[in-house]
C-alpha cells in the first residue's frame, strides 16, 4: 500500500482549477525506486478530492504517471515509463467530523472536477519489463500535417485579396499609382527594344546605312536609360509601401491579439501567434508586391512584345502560343496542390516555433534532466516534416514555370520550321525574323514571373487566412457599451451566487462572499479550491455564467476595463519582470513620477536594500523574467509596482510561498506596508502568514465553506483546524514557525470518539 505524504505545494503558476498547472499529488517517497527519480512538478495527472473519493484523468479508478509528468515544465524523456496505480474509493463522511478511514493524505482539490480528498493509494506494480523504447520524436510534426489537411475550405482568393486590399493597401494608393507608372514604363521599353531589332539588322547590318547607325547606337542609350530610372523609382515605392503596410499589419495584430481572453492565450501558444505576426506577414508581403508588379511591369511588357510579335507576323504568334490551352488543366492542379503543403509548411512552422520558445524558456530543467539530445532529436523531427513540406511545395511553384518552358520550347520549334522556310524562300527578311524571336524571348522571363505569381499566391494564401482567422476572432471580455463611473474610496468586494464553469467542470458552485473595505480578507483552501478564480473574476480575466461580482457595490460588467482594472494592484508568486531595465519595470512606462515619489516607493518596497549591489542602479537590465534578479528581488520589484500604482484593491495570490524565510520576512514586511488602508485580499498556504487578517474565508470544492477569524476558526474545528494542525503539528507541538503556540480547538465531538490526529500520533508511537 502506498499512503499520500505532506500536502502537495500550490503549482508555481498559482492557478486554480480549470487551468492547465497544478503539481503531481503523489510524494517521489511514496513511489517505487526508479518512478520515485523521476517524479517532478507538472499538470497533475491524478486529482485529490476533500474526502473519500478519488479521480484520474484515466477514470475513476486508474491513474497512470506518464512520461508527461516527467522531467519538469513538461519537458519528458523518452525512457520514462508508465506506472498505473489504483485507488480505492473511501466513505463519504461529514466534513465536520472526523473521519473514521485511515488516510495521512493533506487535503487537496480540484475544484474543476470536484473530487474528494483523502485518498488511500494501493499500487498494482507492473509486470516485469524491457525499458520502453524512446517514443518517436515525429509524433507530434505528423499530428501538424494532419490537422492541417482535416481544415475545412479554403477562403477564396478574391475574399482575401479584398480584405488586403480594403485593410491595408488601399491607403497607399496614391503611391502604388505612381509605382505603376513606373512600371509601365519599364514594360514598355522591353517592346521598344525587341522592336529595334529590326532596324538594326536590316538597316544597320544587312544595308549598311551608316547614316542609321548613330540613330539605332541613341535609341538602344535611350530604351536602356529609361528602363533603368524606372526600375529603381518603382522598387523604392513598392519597398516603402511594403515596409509600412506590414508594419501596420502587425500593429494591428498585436493590438487584437493583446486584448484577447486568457483562455484564447491558453489555446493559442506563443510561438504559434509569433509565427503568425512575423513570418505570415512577411509572406503577404512578397506576394502583394510580386502581383503588383506583374499587373504593371510584366503584363505591360507582355503585351508590348506580343504586339512586335504580331506586327511582325501575326502566324508566328499564333504557331508560338499554340500550346497555351493545354497549360489550364495542369496549373489549376498544381495552384490546389501548392495551396495545401503550403498551408501544412505554415502549421509545421508555427509548431517548430512554438517547440522553439518552450526550450529556450525551460533551458534550465532541459540541462539538469540531461535533455538536450532528447529535445535536440525532438526538433529534427519537426524540421523534417517542415523541410518536407517547404520542398513539396516549392516543387509545386517551380512546376509552373516548367509547364511555360516546355509549352515554349514547342512554339519555337513550331516557328522555326515555319519561319524558317519563308526566311529560306525569301518571304520574310533577317531583320524581321530576329525582331520576332527577340520579342518572343523577352516575353519568355515574364511569362515565368506571371506563371510563378499563381504558385507564390497560392502559398501567401494559405498565411493571410491563418492571420484573417487571428483578426476576426472575437474579444470576449469588452467593456459595456455605457460603462457607469468607477466607484470612489475605499470599495467592498462582493460576490453573489456565483457560479463559473471551465466546460462541465464547476470551479465555483453557488459562492457567495464579502470582503469589506479596508480590511484584508484570506482566503485559504487546497490547491484547486478556486481562490485565485475569484481574483479572475474579479479583474474580469474571466466572467461567471451565473450571479454577480461587484465592486463598491458597481458590478464588474458595468465597468469600463481600464477603469476596473485601474482599481487593482495584483501580486503574485510569478513575479513576472520584463527583458528591461530596473526603473522600467517599476515605473512601467509612466512618465509622471517624481524621483522623489520613486524613492519613497523604493524604500517602502526594500528595493533599496539590494539596490546598491547592482552595478548600473536602476538602470541595471534585469534579463528575460528576471532572471538577473533573486526571487525575493523579484517580488521587492513587483511590490514596489503595486505601491506606485496606489490602488484601493490589493490582491496577494501567494506572494511569498516561494522565498526562503530571510526573503519572505523582508518581502512580508513591504506587503504590510502596501496593504495598509486598503481593501485587501489574500489567498495563502501558508497559514502563518494570514493569521491576523480581518477575516478568513475557508475554501473546499468552489465553495465557501466556512469563515470568521483564525482564532474562530481554530475554536469551531473544521477544515481550517485540520489545516492548521496539518501545517504546525509534528506529533511532539503545537508550535507555528512563528513561535505563536496554536490554540486547541473545544471538542465538541462525542468524547468516547479519539481524533484523528489523535490517532494518527498513537499509530506513529504504538506501530
């Protein structure tokens, strides 16, 4: 049998129920020996509920330990094997009272699900056998391939052409017409040069006018100069236009995307909306400018040589081009063919940077699990399913101008046979047949250019709808259409019958509470319990299906979002920091704070105290997240954020659980100055740290379970007694880590009845 250890730590992301975080439940002391190396911190795979009763992911009685659940953030290795463990259910009994089942398990839930805590584990050791063979690292590239064939019909090409052009282009029209002009120009000196071929040959070479000479010598200087003014004119225009046009695409992405929900966030990785912002756009890029360009430039020379063409022989036109109808069939398969590995090259793209910003983000736990060949090994198989479809696609686009080629071969051949005898017969003069066959040449290049713009399109295509799909989904959480005043002073928090659920999950059941202004409220329960759901809520990252939350007595939906959020500081375990310096990260691009005002708030947070040892001040970078900065740096900066903003709301989400006790009493030190004269709330595990609070609301399964003062609540028993003695009880004291002895609560159960910690302490001493 294998019993549950200490109660599990809150994940390192300080979520609740319904997000993807938590930490596996089970100790690594409790495993066999070589799981028990292999445990680590990672979505939970099995799920405690508060009494009697538990769950898995797997079902109700089985719970696998995954190589997911392996090797820290997520990062699995290949060899780690699978251990199914099988619970057994336990009576259900009156959370009041003692339980009557032998359990050593701290109560933890899972608010989302809501199942019970307490379980007893009973492992089914699996049958002998060969270590797994590492899983095949192309697993989840080939899932890419495949979801992106399952996508459903493809936007047509004028759809997404008309929403390029009404969004972004049509600013610029003025200059795309001037660009255009250019590039008429520059069409048209292709025909001028194809049809001096002509002259020259048979005035210059064949007759010998000398007087021609010159006159054919300035019209060549003439064609060639104007060519190339105008090429250099319109590529200048078009680079401006492009620049500037994709830099407003991106403003405007980002501006969307910003302003999206959480859950959209949850669903939509960063390197995927990376992916999407800087490569999709740079393809829209490239093909806008290759179909202007060929609807100026190319076109415009294709018909001018077409015309020198004609003039010369309207036959040989016709026997040149002859193969033209037979290209239709063949280029709309290749446009669809190009269209789907393009549209699967993008998906691959977007994983590779996705897999990309996880290793660079987890290259920590990547070198102390030994990782690097595994995750190294993990990428190639991405990169070759990318390579793959890159190629595929490239030999689509290059099939096009393949097709033009040998349709041209055979018009030439055509012609020369033609032509040929009526040059031979003397129908038909030197001059003339070279003026044909250079204009026929000339036009060959943007006959290619023109065939090759189909393939490009198709592959644009396939980004400008991912980036379309981006732009037109909708931003839940908006602010009402006549938003009412914020409210004045120090203001009540408030949440009636509230219930929010995460699909079928309920993470909140029916809650109602109030903390009342300028008091600080904790709130206290296991991990999953939906304390930091209501901090959600609160800042309406999230709206409830059902009741009402409200602040001073406004509700949060009547609100204008900045006005409601301005209402709130936020101080988490994260402690998130910015790649920026000290001062900016704290001032956070205000630019209305005094140095004075800064060094009052610097003090207050004990950022001064560290400050000195830093080599440039405040202007000292602190390194992606922070990482140039300790954790009790970290959350110093964070504090002094809070300060400087001077909210009436403050909202603690475990701020201290994961310093060391010299940094924690530093940190809980500016925390009190910060909460002082403000409404507060706070959600803790560590009960020492919210003892004095005004009030402290106990927390189980979404709901409100119980609440008063920690002296109350020790003297009524219950859940929060549990948790107390849990926390300071070592089977010898009643001692908390601040030297504060714990108060016993009255027995208020049947006297011939022992309690389980009671008994608990007679086992440890009796056997």
């Amino acid at each position: 049998m294998i019993k549950a250890g200490a109660p599990a730590d809150r994940g390192a992301d300080g979520g609740e129920a319904g997000q993807a975080h938590g930490s596996c439940p089970v100790p690594a002391q409790s495993l066999p020996g070589s799981s028990r190396r292999k445990m680590h911190s990672a979505p939970a795979v099995l799920r405690h509920g508060t009494r009697g009763q538990a769950t898995t992911d797997a079902g109700p009685d089985a719970c696998t330990f995954a190589p997911s659940c392996l090797n820290g953030a997520g990062l699995t290795h290949p060899s780690a094997p699978e251990i199914t463990y099988r619970l057994r259910a336990l009576p259900q009994t009156d959370p009041n009272s003692p339980s009557k089942t032998e359990t050593s398990a701290a109560p933890e839930t899972d608010g989302a699900a809501g199942q019970l805590s307490q379980p007893e584990l009973s492992a089914e050791p699996p049958a002998p056998q060969e270590p797994p063979k590492p899983a095949p690292v192309k697993t989840e590239a080939k899932a890419a391939v495949k979801a992106a064939a399952n996508k459903p019909a493809h936007m047509s090409s004028r759809e997404l052409l008309g929403w390029l052009w009404r969004g972004y282009l049509r600013h610029y029209m003025a200059l795309l017409a001037l660009a255009v002009v250019f590039m008429l120009i520059e069409g048209g000196t292709v025909g001028a040069l194809s049809y001096m071929m002509q002259p020259m040959f048979d005035l210059v070479f064949v007759e010998g006018n000398t007087n021609a000479l010159f006159w054919v010598s300035l019209a060549f200087l003439i064609i060639f100069s104007m060519r190339g003014m105008a090429s250099v004119c319109q590529k200048v225009i078009l680079s401006k236009i492009s620049q500037t046009s994709a830099a407003h695409m991106r403003k405007d992405m980002l501006a969307r995307l910003i302003r999206q929900d959480p859950s959209f966030h949850q669903v939509h990785p960063p390197g995927f909306l990376i992916q999407r912002v800087q490569s999709d756009v740079m393809a829209i890029n490239s093909v806008w400018q290759a179909i202007i360009t060929g609807a100026g430039r190319d076109v415009t020379q294709l018909v001018a040589v077409l015309a020198v063409a004609v003039s010369v022989d309207w036959r040989w036109t016709l026997i040149m081009l002859i193969g033209l109808p037979m290209l239709l069939l063949p280029l709309a398969a290749v446009q669809r063919y190009v269209r789907r590995k393009a549209s699967q090259a993008r998906d691959l793209g977007a994983s590779l940077a996705t897999r990309l910003d996880e290793i660079f983000h987890g290259i920590v736990p990547i070198k102390l699990n030994n990782l690097e060949d595994y995750q190294t090994n993990r990428f190639g198989g991405h990169m070759d399913q990318f390579v793959r479809s890159e190629v595929r696609a490239s030999f689509g686009v290059a099939s096009t101008t393949g097709m033009i080629d040998i349709m041209a071969g055979l018009g030439v051949m055509g012609v020369v046979l033609y032509g040929g005898t009526e040059i031979i017969e003397g129908k038909k003069s030197v001059g003339e047949f070279m003026s044909f066959f250079t204009a026929i040449g000339l036009a060959f290049d943007p006959m290619r250019r023109l065939a090759s713009i189909s393939g490009t399109w198709q592959a644009a295509a396939a980004a400008m709808e991912r980036i379309k799909e981006l732009m037109d989904a909708p931003i839940k959480l908006v602010s009402p259409a006549t938003p009412k005043a914020a409210p004045k002073g120090l203001p009540e928090v408030a949440l009636k019958d509230v219930t929010l659920r995460y699909g079928e999950s309920d993470v909140l059941r029916q809650l109602s509470l109030v903390a009342e202004a300028g008091k600080t409220t904790a709130l206290v329960g296991a991990s999953g319990a939906g304390k930091s759901t209501i901090f959600n809520l609160l800042t309406r990252l999230v709206d409830p299906q059902e009741g009402d939350v409200t602040v001073g007595g406004v509700p949060v939906r009547d609100l204008e979002l900045n006005d409601l959020r301005s209402l709130f500081s936020v101080v988490t375990q994260e402690a998130l920091l910015f790649d920026e310096t000290l001062r900016e990260n704290i001032l956070l691009g205000r630019t209305d704070v005094s140095d004075e005002k800064l060094e009052e708030v610097l003090k207050a947070s004990h950022v001064s105290d560290f400050l000195p040892k830093l080599a440039n001040g405040l202007d000292t970078l602190v390194g992606p997240r922070g990482s140039a900065l300790s954790g009790g740096q970290r959350q110093r900066v964070v504090i002094a954020r809070a300060l400087l903003r001077d909210t009436p709301i403050l909202l603690l989400d475990e701020a201290t659980s994961a310093l060391d006790a010299q940094s924690e009493k530093v940190v809980q030190q500016a925390l009190e100055k910060l909460s002082g004269g403000r409404t507060t709330l706070v959600i803790a595990h560590r009960l020492s740290t919210i003892r004095n609070a005004d009030k402290i609301v106990v927390m189980e399964r979404g709901q409100v379970m119980d609440q008063g003062t920690h002296e109350e609540l020790l003297e009524r028993g219950g859940i929060y007694a549990d948790l107390y003695r849990l926390q300071f009880q070592d089977g010898k004291t009643l001692v908390d880590r601040e030297g504060v002895a714990a108060q016993v609560p009255g027995d208020t159960r049947n006297s011939n009845e022992q309690s389980p910690w009671f008994r608990r302490l007679a086992r440890r001493i009796f056997g």
